[in-house]
C-alpha cells in the first residue's frame, strides 16, 4: 500500500509518500545511532534561573475566547507535553489572552514570558522592553481551493465587489471605515500608511472610523453596508465564519483595493490580493529575562511542530480515506513512520495528532526561524505610530487611549477630550455601541492662541504659535510678554503658566487683560530654551508647550565700548583674557603695565594709561632735553596687589633705579632729568622680575638755549654736571607740587 499526499509548504509543493513498512521494522534500523538528534534524558531545574509556572501571553485581535480556542492546544497543551516534561518534575505553560497586549504587558507589567503577537505588537514590544523573536508563524490559508504555508502576510482595504463608489484608496475620503484597533498593525496601521502615502490623512480624511476590536466583525461589517470599507489581514475573509449561514464567507463577494502582486522566497507569487506591502506572519518571543534553556526548547518545540503536524496530518487523512475496518486498523496503530518516513524518532502518534489539532485550530503549520522585521519598524516609525516619551525614549501609540494616540495634521487641533466621546454623533454618526470611533476630530484653528507681544512678530491671535514651536525669544535677564487668547471663549477659568528651564520650573504670573485675553511675561538668568506650559484650569491646552528661546545678554547694548561678555545668569563681565580698567575690560596680553610719558620739559602731555595704550619694547618711549625733566605713568593692568615696580636707567655706562611712587592703586610715577646726551634704557621690573614691555628707550637731545637765552648765540655743552642733592631737591619739589 502506498499513497502520495500534495502538501503546499511556503510556495513549495511536497509529494510525500506513506509507504508500509516491513513487519520487522526497528527503530535503530530507520533512525542509526547519531544520525537524529532526538532528546533523551531530563533537564536539570535551576532554583535561580528557572520557573515553575511559564506564562505565554496571546494577542486576540478576534477575541478573547475565539483566540482562546485557537491558541490554546499550541501554547498549553502542545508546549506542556513538549517542553514542560523536559524537566522532572515538569515545568508548566499556561496561556493569558488580551486584545491590548502593549497595555497589559507593559504599562500594566502582567506576568508574562513568551508572547505570540502580530507583526506590529512584537515590534513595539521590541522598542519598548526588548524581546528575542523565537520563531515566525507558518500560516496555514486556503486561497481559491488550495492550501498554502506562508510565512509571511499583508494587509487589506475589503469592499463589496458591488460598491462602484470606491475603487481605489484615494476614494476613501469621506468614507467610513471599520479597523480592528489602533494598534492592530495589519488591521489599521498598515492601511493607514498606505492612505498616507497616497496623500490621504486617515485623520481627516475619512467619515469615520471605526474599531472594532474584532477582525470576524470588521469583515461581517462590510459583508452587512455597516461601513463601507474593512481593514484586515489576508487570510481573514478566509477564515470568517458568517453567523447567518455557519459557513466560511465566500470571498469572492468582496473586491481588494489597489491590489498588489508579491513574490515570495520560493518564486512563487503571493496568493492573496493585498493593499500593503507585506511583511513577516506574527511571532513568538520571550523576554530577554526567560532562562536561555527554556527559551532553546521553546524555540526547537515550535520548529520541530511542523515535523509532527505533516504525521498527525498523514494520520487523519488515513483515516479519511479509510473504508475498511483493516485499513482503519492500520490508521489507529502504525507508528508514525507509517504515515511519514521523516517523522522524527521523538513523534510519538499522540503528539502527532495533537501538533495536527492544535495547527488546524490555530490556523498554522507550526514555526520557522524568525524573519527580519526590520521594515515593521520602518513603517510605523515613518506612519507616526512610534512616539517619544517626555524621556526621549520611543514609544508606540496605544489602542486603549485612542484620543491621546491620535496626532491631528499640521494646522489643526484637536478637540477637547470631553467631546470627544460624543463627537461622531453629534456629526450625525453615532459610534455603534461596543466600538471605538473617531469623526475628522481635529479643527483647523486654535483653541487657544498663544503669542508674543513684539512688534515684527510673525505670529498674532489669528496666528498663533505652533504646539512646540519657537514662540519668541529674549536675552538673558530681560523680559519677553506674552498672551494667550482662548478662541473657546470660557468663562471663570484659571489660566497658568509654567516655565521650564533645565531642572528650575516655576509657575508666572497671569493677568487677564481682557475678556478671554490673558498675559504674562517670562524672564531668565539662564540661556537656554524654555518650555512653557499653558493650561486651563489645570489642563494643559493643546497649543501648549510652545518654546522661548533665552538668549546670551547684550552686553554691548547695555555697557558700550566695554567690550563685556554675559555669564551663565546674564552678568556682564570681562571675558577670559582680559581684565577690567575703569569699568571697561582690556586685553590682559597686550600690555602688562601700560608706561607714557605725561610731562616732558616741564610740560604736561595728555595721558591715560587705563586706555592700554603705552610704549613698546625698545620703542622710544619719549625726547626730553638736556636739563629738563621727562616724568612717566605706569598702570599696572595685572592690578597686582601690594606689588613693587622698580626701575633702572641706563645711559652709557651708568646705571641707577629712579624713585617711584605710588599714586592711586596700581598707577605708578617716575621721573629723571639728565645732563648728557644719548639715548637712556629704561628697565621696569615688578616684584623683581622685568615685565613684557620692558626695556624702553628715552632720547636726551641738546639743550634749546635759544628759547631760555633769546639771541644770545649760546649752545648747549655736551653734558653739564649737577649735583645728586640738588637732582634730589629737584623731584621733591616737582612731587610736592
């Protein structure tokens, strides 16, 4: 006896023969030693890294007790006789279904270590917690009378093949449409991000939209004209069952708009229709904290499930084919290689059959190792389905809280939230009890306008700044008006204002300055951008935070010509480099003490040494004639404290230190007259050591006789002699006065 079974397997087609075996068959002849790795022996249970109890949680985008029954025979049953009795004793599976598994696993941290969920789920469990992908689904789908193994999925825009108003995604506007959730990834956002791209706002654009919660009730829902168009997965319709007739729908009542061909690994073409790109079948993960052991024999256990489903498969068929009690006999009592030469020497006819129950009930044929879900990602970030928490850390939007996920076009609002529940009936569509709905729920205007009081401003109480916008700027320490206008016009209200900067935030005054207008002012030490937060009566509105940008202070418009710099809360001071001389700030490298000559032959010359002007090295620092006196300032800019400044002339071969004095803090006079001709060096030390500047020179010329002895015809001798008593009398005379 031998039969041939046609099994489509991800494009391929098998012909697997099932051929009778010898009556003296053994197991060592058909599986030698080493040749098959089947497990033998028991784990060894680790207290520290291992658990009693594993709980496998399951998305139930058809319900709880529809997923309930498709799912419970692979994650309980299937995994309990697999996996759990690897360990002595044995370990356990139990499953825990949810339609808003983002919500229960994650903002409601249930207890759960393996998830099975659709593509998008898994994404953003990915993002947001992280998660080891253990294997992807190999759906089992019926498409126009043969059956297919798929590995992959996309997603649909279904309507009836009667509707001649809607041909393609972009007659979609002012349509309604049902979806099974917001965060359902084949059954709304894929579609979404095709309405996008074809220029579409799934916002704004249509009637309305419906969530049902349920993929059997978006397809029953265009099947009944409750709305005109149903967003599932391929497979779906397939799979529906219609409650009038207790029949699998007929597909061909439905039309798929904008269908696109795909062709999968194998050559072969897609077999569904389909209106998006299509991406990896859903997944089965485990947290990065689940033992590595136990996630191996998960991970082996769903991809040794297809061995067992193609015996348990051969074994039902038999007994399908069977119409003898001997042929039936053989069905009930062959081993499994029987029915399949490759059943593995670990499929025991019992799990054979369980595996094939539990694929047919699930809609599967068991696991493959994970696909890249790489573009999943891609998609909904670009989709706008992945956001940023107030940490910086990403996101995905949540079905459960439908009004926060939803993001209103550029120029638009949204309206407030205690209307939203009642808006589509108060539009004339009333959300049909049980579901979720929202109808163009954005406006394009503000509810509440917020902007500067400047001349120049772009922005006005018609033209409010945008939600996160730069509403304006202003300097450190300086004041920036603003006003809020509530286009609501509500009365009795508390209107506030908080500024955020870094880590300070405080709240501002509010004035109402006239009805409905309010005003207040925001001023800061630090630079920086503010985030000012505006709410109505405790609730932020939704133009609100909008940004202030604090600039770095002028310090030029306020101290001129003083060359100052803002600090880090808005002081004007000198930068780095420079010191402060008179209130202005000078540059500490150009001149460490600034030395000018202020009398020369008895005669003052126009001097300030705080301006940092003052002779060079060796420059010639001043002429003075024989006999007459030249007298210097010098300003120390280091504004050294208690600090000596010495200074010694040098002319020919004599060398002697000049008197100094101190004439107010860090300004300094010296003086000398001398007889003989030349040119004298000067060194100015301070505190010992000779300063950047030095030395300098000074020129002795000849005597003018002609001034003090007018025709007279007298000259200068090359060096008259005086006395150091009478030298000293001279400069004491000269300081005194």
């Amino acid at each position: 006896m031998c039969r041939v079974l046609q099994i489509v397997a991800a494009g391929w087609l098998f012909n697997v023969a099932v051929a009778a075996l010898s009556p003296d068959w053994t197991a060592e002849e058909h599986w030698p030693q080493g040749e098959l790795n089947c497990e033998a022996g028991y784990r060894v249970f680790d207290d520290l890294t291992q658990k009693r109890t594993y709980y496998v949680g399951i998305h139930a985008p058809v319900g709880i007790d529809k997923a309930y029954q498709q799912y419970n025979l692979t994650f309980d049953t299937y995994l309990n006789e697999v996996v759990g009795k690897r360990w002595e004793p044995p370990i356990e599976f139990k499953i825990k279904v949810t339609d808003e598994p983002l919500r229960d696993w994650i903002d409601n941290e249930e207890e759960v270590d393996f998830m099975y969920t659709d593509t998008g789920i898994f994404s953003c469990i990915g993002i947001e917690i992280g998660a080891q992908p253990l294997g992807t689904t190999i759906a089992r789908l019926n498409s126009r009378g043969r059956e297919y193994r798929l590995d992959v999925f996309a997603g649909t825009m279904l309507v009836l093949e009667k509707n001649r108003d809607i041909k393609s995604v972009e007659d979609l506007k002012d349509k309604v449409i049902g979806a099974q959730a917001y965060s359902d990834f084949a059954g709304a956002q894929a579609q979404f991000y095709v309405m996008e791209n074809n220029g579409l706002d799934y916002i704004m654009d249509p009637k309305q939209v419906i969530f049902t919660g349920n993929s059997d009730e978006t397809v029953q829902g265009v099947l009944d004209g409750r709305w005109d168009v149903g967003f599932v997965r391929t497979g779906q319709v397939e799979r529906t069952i219609n409650p009038a007739t207790g029949e699998f729908i007929d597909p061909s009542v439905f039309k798929v708009l904008d269908p696109r061909m795909y062709f999968m690994d194998s050559g072969e073409q897609f077999p569904f229709l389909h209106s998006t790109p299509v991406f990896p079948e859903w997944t089965l993960s485990a947290k990065d904290d689940v033992d590595r052991f136990v996630s191996e024999e998960v991970a082996e256990a769903m991809i040794n499930f297809e061995y067992h489903n193609s015996v348990g498969e051969a074994i039902y068929n038999c007994r399908e084919d069977a119409t003898t009690p001997e042929a039936m006999n053989l069905c009930d009592t062959m081993p499994p290689v029987y029915f399949d030469s490759r059943a593995r020497c670990d499929t025991t006819r019992e799990l054979a059959e369980l595996a094939w129950q539990a694929g047919v009930a699930g809609f599967h044929n068991g696991f493959r190792p994970p696909r890249s879900y790489y573009f999943v990602r891609t998609m909904q970030q670009d989709g706008g389905f992945i956001e940023k928490d107030e940490y910086g850390n990403s996101r995905c939007k949540r079905a459960g809280l439908l009004y926060d996920g939803l993001t209103c076009p550029d120029g638009h609002y949204k309206i407030r939230e205690v209307n939203f529940e009642n808006q589509c009936e108060d539009a004339g569509t009333p959300c049909p009890e049980g579901y979720r709905c929202y109808c163009k729920p954005c406006i394009q205007a503000f509810e509440v306008s917020i902007f500067p009081v400047s001349i120049g401003s772009e922005f006005d109480r018609d033209n409010g700044c945008q939600k996160m916008g730069l509403c304006g700027e202003v300097e450190q320490t300086k004041s920036i008006r603003l006003r809020a206008r509530d286009n609501l016009e509500r009365d009795n209200v508390e209107v506030t204002a908080l500024v955020r900067l870094g880590r300070d935030a405080r709240y501002v005054s509010v004035a109402e300055v006239e009805k409905y207008l309010y005003e207040f002012e925001i001023s800061h030490q630090e630079t920086g951008v503010a985030i000012v937060e505006v709410a109505i009566d405790g609730v932020q509105v939704p133009e609100s935070p909008i940004r202030v940008e604090i600039t770095p202070r002028d310090c030029e418009v306020d101290f001129p010509g003083k060359g100052r710099i803002p600090n880090t809360i808005g002081i004007c001071e000198c930068p780095s480099g420079t010191v402060e001389v008179q209130d202005s700030c000078v540059s500490s490298d150009t001149f460490e003490v600034s030395i000018e000559p202020w009398i020369v032959n008895s005669a003052e010359v126009l001097v300030n040494a705080s301006e940092i002007t003052g002779c060079n090295k060796m420059s010639l620092c001043g002429s003075v004639e024989q006999t007459r006196e030249i007298r210097f300032q010098a300003f120390d800019n280091r504004l050294r404290d208690n600090a000596t400044l010495a200074v010694l002339m040098h002319i020919g071969k004599n060398v002697r230190e000049l008197p100094i004095r101190q004439v107010e803090p860090y300004l300094y006079e010296f003086g000398f007259s001398n007889n003989r001709l030349g040119v004298a060096i000067l060194e100015i030390l301070v505190n010992g050591v000779q300063i950047r500047e030095s030395p300098i020179r000074v020129e002795i010329s000849p005597r003018d006789c002609e001034v003090e002895y007018p025709h007279q015809n007298k000259v200068a001798v090359r060096s008259m002699r005086i006395k150091s008593t009478q030298l000293s009398s001279f400069f004491n005379q000269r300081w005194k006065s």
